[in-house]
C-alpha cells in the first residue's frame, strides 16, 4: 500500500501532514538545516537549499549567462523576463539530472531589494528602485523559474533579502531605520506580488537588523510574508547569519535561545556551518531540551520544508521532475535568447545623430571593456564570450586600443619584476636605470579606487598568494575575496606605495627581494611610477585612424562595488575618463558605451560626448547585441530602472532609508537628475497626444494616442505616472502606476491604454494602521520617463478624509514626523518604538483632536539607560507651549519599558503634539492620553 504521502492524488496539505507524523523528532531536527538528513527508513533523500540563478544558473559549471538583473530589469518587458528564468530553470534542471546533490532545485533568485541607493554594493543583482517594477518583474522571473504547472513546480524560487538591505559597508550590524509608510508603501510591495501570485515559494532574510531587531528575526516573517503567500512559505537564512544573532549582533546570549527564536519567528532551514550541520542542529536540540520551543514549533518549520519538497514532485511515483536533455545547456534557443535580452537591454541615454552608425569604413574600439565580457560574483560561468570588439569587428574592419598605462615600479634599489608560471614577483637591482626590460613592465587597471596590474611578460595579474607573497598568477580579478586589487597612496614627489585591498596590508620588499605584505604602512616599499605608454595616447592615436570611435567603460563588477563592498562615489574611474577626454578630442564621432551594474555620474561625458549607450554586463551575447543597437538593426528597447544622479553629494546618507524624509529615489528626488527614472531616448521620434482618465469600478484607465512622427520604425514604453495634489501627508512627487510597450511603423499611430487597481493610489495612514485612497484631486501623466511627461489628465477617484488623530494610545513608531530619533526593539520577539540619539530630538503627532473633554493626564510607555524626562509641547517642538515634563525613570535593559504619566495642561482643539526627547538615548514605545 502507497503511503498517502507519496499520493498524488491528495492534497499537498494532507500529504505533508501524513508525512510530518511519521517522522521522529530527530529526524525532524534533521531537516532544518541546509544540507536536510535523509530519512532512509521512509524514503526520503537528502535535499540541499541554496542552488544561484540569479540571472542564470551560477557556479556550477559553463551555462547560459544572460545579462544582470538590472540589466534584465531595463528591458522593461516581463514576458522576456519570464522567459529567461523559464531557460534558467531547464538549465538548473539538466545540471540537476546529473547531480542532484550539486544542483538542487530551491533556487536562490531573484533579488528584489527596491535600488534605493546606487552605492550598493549588490546593484546589480536588483531590478529598480520602484517597488511595484520591481516585484512585477520578480514575478516574471519567478514564474519562468517554478514552471506552468500549477500542481508540480519546476524550480523552487526564493526571494532575496528580506528587508531594508541596501548596505554592503557593516550589513551585519547596521540597523536600517524604517518607518511605517516606508515599510508598508515602498518595501513591502516589492516582496509581496510574486508571493502572492504563488511565483515564489521561499524567503531569505537579510543581514541586517531592522528598527534594532535581526531581520532573521522579524515578525513580519509570518505577519505579512506568510500571510501572503497562497502556500507553505519555506524561509531559508542567509549564510552564516544565524551564527551572526549572538556575535556580531548580541541579540542573544547563547545560540540555542537565538535558534530558537528564529524557529519562533519562521526560520525553517539554516544555512550556517556549509555541509556541516552537526553544530546548528545541537542548539535546536538544546532549545528543544530547555523548553525555547516545543514540538508544535519544530512540526511548522518542519512542514514548510516538507510542503516545497512535495510541490517539487519528490515524492511522487516514478521521477520528480521530467529532466530536460543535457544539451539544453546553452543551446542554440538559450544563446539566442541571451543575445534578445542583452540587446532589448541596452539603454541610449543621449544621441545627437551620431547613431545609429551609418556603415562606417573602420571603427575604433577603445577601453578596459573593450574586448571583455565580465563576470559577477552570481554569474555562471561563461560557455563563450562575445566582446564588444568581437560584436562590432563581425560589421566593420576595427582598430582595437585597450587604453591602459604601461608602467614599470621602481624604487632605488631596481624595479619589480615579474617571472612566469606564477613565479613571485622580485625587486631586482637596475644600476643606472636604463631601457626597462619586458619583465618589469606591468598594464594598470583602474576600476575606480581599486587598481590591477597585469604582467606583460604573460598577461597574468598580480596576486597574493597563500604563502603571502605577490605573483603574477591570476587570469584577473576573481574569487569571493578578490586578491588582485591594489589601492595606490600618494607620497611626496609622486612616488606611492600600495596597499593590498583583500587584507589592508601594504607592499614591501622581503627577504631575497621578493614582494610581500606588511600591516606596517611605515614599513611600506615607496615606489615610482615609470609610465612607458600612455594609454590616453594610444587611445586618442588608434581613434585618429578610424571614423568612429566606441569606448567602451565602465565598472569591474568584482571591485568597483560587490558583495561585501560598497561604492564611495559614482564616478567613472579617473584613468578611463582621461582616456574618453582623449578620445574624444582625437574624433569628434565618440560614441561612449558604459557597461556597469550601477549608475555613473557621467556628467562630463553628457555635455562633450555625442552619444552614449549603457547596459548591464550583458552576458555571452553581449557584444552581438551591442552592434545590432549601435548599427541600427534594432532600435535601442530599454529604459532606466533607476535615476542616474550627477553625483553621490545628491544622495542622503547610505544607511538612512527613510526615503520620504530623504527626499530619495525617483519618487520624492526635488533635484535634477542627469539621466531619470525611465529615461531611454529611441532612433525615431514620438508624440502623444488626447489624454483620457476615467474609473471603471476598481480599476482606473489611463489612455492617449501616441504617433511615430520619425522615419524608422520605434518602441515606445509609455509610462504612466500619477500625482496626488493634497494630502494628509508628503506625496511622491510621482509614481509610477504602470505601462505599456508599443512598436509604431513611421507615421503610424496607435491608442494606447494603461491599467492598475485604484488601491494602488492608497497611502498608509498611521493614524489608523491601514491603507486608505484619500479624498484629493489627482493628475494622471503619460510620458517617456518621470521626468518627460508629455500629456496629463484630472483623475477623479472616490476616497476618503483622513480625520484627525484621536487621543487614544499612539505606537511611537506611528509619528508623522521625527527628527533626531530611531526606530529600535520595543521588544525582544516584536514591537517598536523610538529612541532618541541626541538632546531635543522630538517625534511629532500632527492634528490631534482634543476638542470637547480634554484629557487631564498622558501616560507613556519608557525606556531609557538614565533617568531623565521627556516634554510634551503643542504647536512646535521648541518654542511651542509645554503641555506636560514626564520624568522617565533608569531602566535595568533596553526591553525594559515602564510607565511614566504627567497631568497635561492646556491641550485643547486640533493640536499638533511633540515629544521631546531631553537627553539622548531616551525611548518611546507608545503615549495614550486618559
């Protein structure tokens, strides 16, 4: 007799529970790790978590690389993101059919963080600082990667990294502030649609702490996430952040109380130790022991798992899943699906006529980019690369200048010289400093704060190797710690010496004259630098010769900013701007390609450089794809996912993510922005016009007609923005609320009609915790991005009137203004209040309605390390009318919230209330009034 769990026919929920009831609590502890114990005497096999697919299968081996998530992103197209992650997921499951311990099937992707910040480190790996783009094309792409049966998944998508985490630079204990409307109208919708489409199935919580408490720990976990999903939601931590909740979090004391309350918040698989799982599950079975939690608690972690394994098919009769064929792996529909992607990808920022290129006899093709096709640390491994140069050389004979220095390290001792076969580098002695010789002469790679030297004698960088000294015997910068990077610190008269980035160390010449590492910067080599070739002036010297020249610059995505690492400024690095200057000054027809996976403040390059084409590292395909845009075979498809501001001076603080007070992202930027949210300019020209919006029950249509008036054939991607004129509270300046891709022949016109519920124009009302479509007059904008909004509409939606606030108890967090304040832990397991980091920091509660009885007495909940007080003033936090001094007593811990009231005096009518903090460090949980 089948056991009902291996029955199709029954219910996923029957079947889990079938299977759940005949497992022993070991063997239930064993299934909460990564790598799950099989069940030998049931049936059940091994299953490992964790497989990257971020924008195709990673790290296993050659396979389809596609272009970067931002890159997918800008394509502004879901049913070719769907498509790509339908590819992916076949890729995943060939790899999978040959071994199903190395490639499982709970994919790892896709990451949809809102790029609130492009100094993120990991931009790349999202898709837009929108959240609704955003978690419409994590659906897409998360639909490709489960499959179209709707009772077996193909792949089992997970969604990364739940919340608040744009920062690389302290992510595991920084703690992001996050206030209600943030929470509720930007992170959460990036989340929620692809859970609630059923297109994921898993969660990864994130580094950071969130208003002060681990985000591996949330209550939103199981509040909003689990309450979303249709299904059993399988959350999976982050690696090694379990580990992080004692130290470096000191959430918890011991590991089994910080085990525990991750299993208590929703924590169902721990990704800690690799394949060794020995230690994680000794402190669930210590945590179980002392009573931290209890069987009920390990049976709904359990059937989490249990639940995604047997929507896999696992334990199904016959095979799980029917496995592709092995040549499905870059197989010709992949690669030229890889190159439509790449190609829709492509974004022209500025154009004055130069493209696209009208058969030009020879094209110079200049930079560090020029003829390469990077990797990022989610990439695959590339199967074949085609460059930049390869695309354009198979259009038109081509002159190719890589534009690096050459130089040569000297001291007054010799120069560093560099042997083969990964022989260590040596400072050999050079009386009287004649010709250099081909060994001491090195090509310097700027990526922006972070150099490489590759070694001419065999074209391999320079490294440090296990035993510490430096070689040349890498094929460039690579690996989880990237050991080839170098930052160069001025000294006097020009001479410099080098740290080592991976360490902090510094060069220094060691015993027998190798070079080697040193924490001493005292003990540092002083180096020269001999420049034996320009690489400006071999830039400008190869332009000279053709009649366009393409420099193609950008970012390494494996030093300019990447895991681990955040970005400083958003500056192209300064070698590759002098090499463009000279270039352009060499030919007038420069066509400048930045290939990055994050905005630059290409300020210069806007006002000098003709034109000016940009896309994420674009995979195999991406140097066909480029020559079909810049050849004019296709017209240039994509548009920004985020705005590209002229410099870092025009973003708030990397660890402040409170963007309605910030004024930050697209939605709420006052500046101008050098290139906006949805720009991508096209061949040919468009025009709008006749504008209509109207309410058809719950949903509001949006139209206009919109015209080709140029003389090729175009894509538009209308967008359509909304702004709300009165309010409560701040507005985005504008929202994008949808949009709709049209291909028009010259001359052709075409009436184009976007859709979306009227909830989505609702705020959160922390006044009554809850979404609410306001009673104001609103505009509807149609437009070629957020900044070129061609025709607009009145837009009448029924809503309501916010009253005012009653004087009943108010959560803290709920204020509608603050400053000098934070989000922290009211709590241990939930709740939030606010703390104050200076003296007269104040949090504000606008139009609070005290008329009739006023209340004689406010009551507060408290916490602070010293006693101290907090004032209650009306109308200005200031110089407004003190209303009460509550004296706030010293507090054994920072959960440890009392009491506090005072008699008011004077509140009466619609107030505005502040309450200020006296001293720094002082917290609030909640006031009511009685």
């Amino acid at each position: 007799m089948t056991e009902p769990f291996r029955d199709p026919a029954l219910s996923t929920g029957e079947r889990v529970r079938d299977l759940l009831a005949r497992l022993t609590t070991e063997e239930k502890i064993g299934l909460l790790h990564q790598y799950q114990r099989p069940v030998e005497r049931l049936g059940v096999g091994p299953f490992r978590t964790g497989t990257e697919a971020l924008h195709g299968l990673a790290w296993l081996g050659p396979a389809t690389v596609f272009p970067q998530a931002v890159g997918l992103a800008s394509t502004w197209d879901p049913a070719l993101v769907r498509e790509v992650g339908a590819a992916t997921a076949a890729e995943v499951l060939a790899f999978h059919a040959k071994d199903p311990d190395g490639a499982g099937r709970n994919v790892w992707a896709p990451v949809v963080n809102p790029l609130r910040d492009p100094r993120w480190g990991r931009n790349e790996e999202g898709y837009s600082e929108d959240p609704w783009l955003t978690g419409l094309l994590a659906t897409a792409y998360a639909r490709g990667l489960a499959g179209d049966d709707p009772d077996r998944l193909a792949t089992a998508p997970t969604l990364k990294h739940f919340l608040a985490y744009n920062n690389e630079t302290d992510r595991c204990t920084s703690s992001s502030n996050l206030p209600p409307r943030v929470l509720r109208e930007y992170e959460l919708p990036a989340f929620l649609p692809a859970l609630r489409e059923g297109a994921a199935v898993a969660v990864m919580p994130s580094y950071n702490l969130v208003n002060g408490r681990p985000a591996h720990l949330s209550p939103l976990i199981d509040s909003e996430l689990r309450a979303a999903a249709p299904d059993d939601l399988l959350v999976v931590s982050d690696a090694m952040a379990p580990g992080n909740l004692v130290d470096p979090q000191k959430y918890h004391d011991d590991p089994a109380a910080a085990h525990a309350h991750a299993i208590r918040a929703g924590l169902d698989s721990f990704t800690q130790d690799d394949d060794r799982p020995e230690a994680t599950l000794a402190h669930v079975r210590a945590a179980l022991e002392r009573g931290l939690i209890d069987e009920a608690d390990l049976d709904a972690a359990v059937s989490h798992v249990l639940s995604v394994r047997t929507r896999l098919g696992e334990f199904d009769p016959g095979p799980a899943v029917a496995a592709p064929p092995a040549d499905v792996v870059n197989c010709p529909a992949h690669q030229a699906l890889a190159r439509t992607a790449a190609r829709r990808s492509l974004v022209l920022l500025k154009n004055d006529g130069t493209l696209p290129l009208r058969d030009p006899r020879r094209v110079a093709v200049i930079g560090q980019l020029g003829d390469t096709v990077m990797e990022d640390w989610y990439s695959g491994t590339l199967p074949y690369a085609v460059s930049a140069r390869a695309g354009i050389s198979e259009r038109a004979e081509t002159v190719f200048c890589e534009g690096v220095d050459r130089i040569a390290l000297r001291t007054g001792e010799g120069y560093v010289t560099a042997g083969t076969r990964g022989a260590p580098l040596t400072l050999t002695p050079a009386p009287g400093f004649g010709p250099v010789a081909e060994s001491a002469a090195f090509d310097l790679f700027d990526w922006g704060g972070a150099c490489a030297l590759r070694a001419v004698v065999d074209g391999r960088y320079v490294s440090e190797t296990e035993d510490g000294l430096l070689a040349n015997d890498q094929p460039g910068p690579n690996g989880w710690e990237v050991r080839q990077t170098f930052r160069r610190q001025e000294r006097p008269g020009g001479a410099v010496v080098l740290q080592h980035v991976a360490t902090g160390r510094y060069v220094t010449v060691g015993s027998g004259g190798s070079l080697t590492l040193t924490p001493d910067a005292d003990g540092a080599a002083v180096f020269t630098v001999d420049v034996l070739r320009s690489g400006a002036a071999e830039a400008a010297a190869a332009a000279a010769t053709a009649e366009v020249a393409v420099v193609v610059a950008g970012d390494h995505p494996l030093v300019n900013g990447r895991e681990t690492e955040d970005r400083t400024d958003l500056e192209l690095p300064a070698a590759q701007q002098d090499v463009l200057r000279a270039v352009r000054a060499a030919n007038p027809a420069t066509v400048l390609v930045l290939s990055s996976g994050c905005p630059f403040g290409v300020v210069w390059a806007d006002e000098n450089v003709p034109a000016i084409l940009w896309s994420a590292h674009g995979g195999q395909e991406y140097g066909r794809a480029l020559a079909e845009v810049l050849f004019g075979d296709a017209d240039p498809a994509g548009r920004l996912t985020q705005t590209w501001y002229r410099s870092a001076a025009e973003l708030p603080d990397l660890f402040d993510y409170d963007i309605i007070a910030n004024d930050a992202t697209y939605l709420y930027y006052l500046g101008s922005p050098l290139y906006p949210f949805g720009h991508g300019l096209s061949y040919t020209t468009m025009d709008y016009a006749d504008p209509e919006a109207r309410v058809e029950g719950d949903r509001v249509i949006v139209e206009a007609t919109v015209t080709n008036t140029g003389d090729r054939a175009g894509e538009e991607v209308v967008q359509c923005y909304t702004h709300q004129r009165a309010s409560r509270v701040k507005q985005p300046l504008r929202r994008l609320q949808g949009f709709a891709r049209v291909a028009l022949r010259p001359g052709e016109r075409r009436r184009v009609r976007v859709e979306f519920p009227v909830s989505a124009l609702a705020v959160w009302d922390v006044t009554r915790s809850r979404f609410v479509v306001e009673d104001a007059p609103r505009r509807a904008h149609l437009g070629g991005s957020a900044r070129d909004l061609r025709v607009c509409a009145p837009l009448a939606v029924p809503g309501e009137t916010i009253p005012p606030r009653a004087p009943a108890r108010t959560g803290a967090a709920d204020n509608d203004e603050y400053h000098g304040v934070v989000l922290c832990a009211s709590a241990r397991e939930s709740g939030d209040a606010v703390r104050s980091t200076e003296a007269a920091a104040w949090a504000a509660f606008m139009d609070v309605d005290f008329t009739g009885p006023g209340p004689a007495r406010a009551v507060l909940s408290v916490n602070a390390a010293r006693a101290g007080s907090l004032t209650l003033r009306l109308d200005d936090p200031l110089t407004g009318p003190v209303a009460a001094s509550v004296p706030v007593p010293a507090a054994s811990g920072v959960f440890d919230f009392t009491e506090a009231g005072a008699p008011l005096a004077g509140v009466e009518g619609r107030r505005d209330l502040y309450v200020v903090f006296e001293e720094a460090g002082t917290a609030l949980e909640w006031i009511d009034f009685a």
